[in-house]
C-alpha cells in the first residue's frame, strides 16, 4: 500500500512538473504577439466582459488596452476600438455606425489599417462635411449578437447610416460561455488545445473549414436561421427610424479564385435584397489578389492595411451611390 501511494504520487509530481515545464516554455517560446491562440485569448481575457445585453453574449470593457499580435488596441468610454464619440454627433455631421466582428474591428491591423479608419479618413479627404464613422466591431460575435447590440445600445448614437458587416462564420450560433480553469489561466493549455485542433484537422479531416462554413448556410441551421431573423429585425427597426441600413459582405482569404462560398455570398445578398437593402459584396476588390499578401500575419487571414484600403474604398463608392442625399 505505502508502494502505491509512493507510486502514485511521484506520478502527480511528475504530472505537476511536466505541466510547469510547459508552460514556462509555451511563454517562453510563444510570447512574440504571431500565436492567434493564443493572442485571441489574451485579448478576450483582458478586454472582454459578459454583456448585461439579452443576446450580446460578451462585449468590451470600457477604458481597457492591450498589444496584441503586435499591435496597440485601446478600447474607448463606449467599449469601441475607437475614439471617444458624443452621443449627439456635431451639426451638420453625417454619423455611419459600423456593425461587426473581428474584421471590422481590425483585428492584427494598427489602427491606421483598419477599414473603419480608413473610410473615416477617405470620406473627410475633400473637406467641407464632416463624416464620423464608429467601429463598434467586437471579435467574436456574430450578426445577432451585434444587432442585439445596435438594438439595445448602438441606435442611442443616432447615426445616419448603419452598415452590417458581414462574414462567412456569421451564421454561427450564439457560443456559450463555458468554464475552463485551465484554458482560463494557462497559456500552455490554449497552445496545445490549438495544436491538437491542427492535428485533427490535418489526420483526421476533422471539421474541414470549407465544409464547416458551407454547411452554416443549410435551411436546417438554427445559426443561420437566427442571423436572417436578426438582419430582418434591424432593418424593420432602421426603417422605423429613418436610418439607411447597408449590408457589406467580406470575403473570407483563405481561397479567392474560385472562392469556395459564393452560394453563402448569395443567400447573404438575397436576404438584403428581400428587406431592400443595399448589397456590397467587396470579394471584387481583392479577387485578383494573392490572398497571403492581403494577411495580417503569415498564419492569420484576417484582413491588413492592403486589404483594408481596398475595403473601404469601395465601401465609400457604395455609400455615395446608395445615399447621394448624405455625400
């Protein structure tokens, strides 16, 4: 008996040992700001909080800032990655509210690549009228927890315009909350869970990404059907209140020519088109792009400066041509 106990716990130190080995060494090794793990859950556990807002799921903390993946984050007084806004904009002012996740908030971009930014600066560009453009964007959310969002708090700014941006994996359900103590705490868990999620994926063809985001978009899909409801929902809301309503659809950059989700790109558009909404698909504007070269990094595909430029160019030329009245 005295045998196993020596037994078993020279195994829970040893345990215990190797565990500590690991973690020093993930923080050791993988400290640079490039592990998207790891840097994505840096970011939530520093910058995020559960939201007080049915359907949000999880927003900013007012005040907080970071560096990560290389790169400053500040989070403004209304939990943007932003400046400060007034909730009355300036006279004579046009104020577009900018609806997303990750890519709109300019997730691995310095703040003078991200498309909000860049439209902001392009639409002031001539002088004369002033154009505020608020990136209320919040990684890891997707259409209706924004709209819960706008519904519950955004439409308090009074904008002008709103413009939904919208991704491929915006179809997602709603994620829940799920304890973890050691992906919570431990660098080193978030590492090899990451590994591990590769490893699958490579040996295994587990949760093929392609199929994964192709299958979001079936008629049986509780996500997408919730998505539709809540993009229906803004639009009779934005109609009520006499705020022009835009849908932008961003281009996932993996794969370009062919892009492999242009039936999701479609039922995006359709939908738009049922609540008579203006429509922009901004694949066009890096289609003939090779699409490592429009990366935030060499393993993340969320969009850079390139990228961005493209984007908001071309959101510029959509604004102005769906709402001449304001440009």
């Amino acid at each position: 008996m005295k045998n196993l106990f020596s037994g078993l716990l020279l195994a829970v130190l040893s345990l215990l040992l190797f565990a500590a080995a690991a973690e020093v060494y993930v923080r050791l090794t993988e400290s640079d700001g490039e592990n998207f793990d790891i840097e994505m859950w840096r970011y939530a556990g520093d910058l995020k909080r559960v939201s007080d807002i049915p359907g949000m799921g999880h927003e900013h903390v007012p005040g907080r800032s970071g560096v990560y993946m290389g790169v400053p984050v500040a989070i403004n007084a209304h939990g943007w990655r932003d400046k400060d806004y007034p909730l009355n904009k300036p006279e004579d002012a046009v104020r577009i509210m900018m609806l997303g996740d990750s890519v709109t908030f300019g997730w691995g971009a310095p703040p003078e690549g991200v498309t909000a930014n860049l439209l902001e600066d392009m639409l002031n560009q001539g002088g004369g009228r002033l154009y505020e453009v608020l990136n209320t964007g919040i990684g890891n959310t997707n259409t209706a927890m924004q709209s819960a969002y706008f519904l519950n708090e955004g439409y308090r700014f009074k904008p002008d315009i709103v413009v939904l941006n919208y991704f491929i994996n915006d179809a997602e359900p709603t994620p829940a909350r799920k304890e973890n103590v050691f992906v919570e705490h431990f660098y080193s868990a978030v590492f090899l869970a990451g590994r591990l999620d590769v490893f699958m994926r490579t040996y295994f063809g587990r949760g093929d990404w392609r199929r994964y985001y192709q299958n979001l978009y079936h008629e049986d899909q509780s996500g997408w059907q919730t998505a539709k409801a809540a993009l229906r929902q803004l639009a009779a809301f934005c109609r009520s209140e006499g705020i022009r309503l835009m849908v932008v659809n961003y281009p996932e950059l993996h794969e370009l020519s062919p892009y492999p989700f242009q039936a999701a790109s479609d039922l995006v558009a359709a939908e738009a088109e049922a609540e008579g909404l203006p429509f922009v698909d901004l694949l066009p504007t890096v289609a003939g792009e090779e699409p490592r070269s429009l990366w935030v990094t060499a393993t993340d595909a969320h969009p850079n400066g390139k990228a961005a430029a493209r984007f908001a160019a071309r959101i510029k030329q959509a604004l102005a041509e769906s709402f001449p009245q304001a440009f």
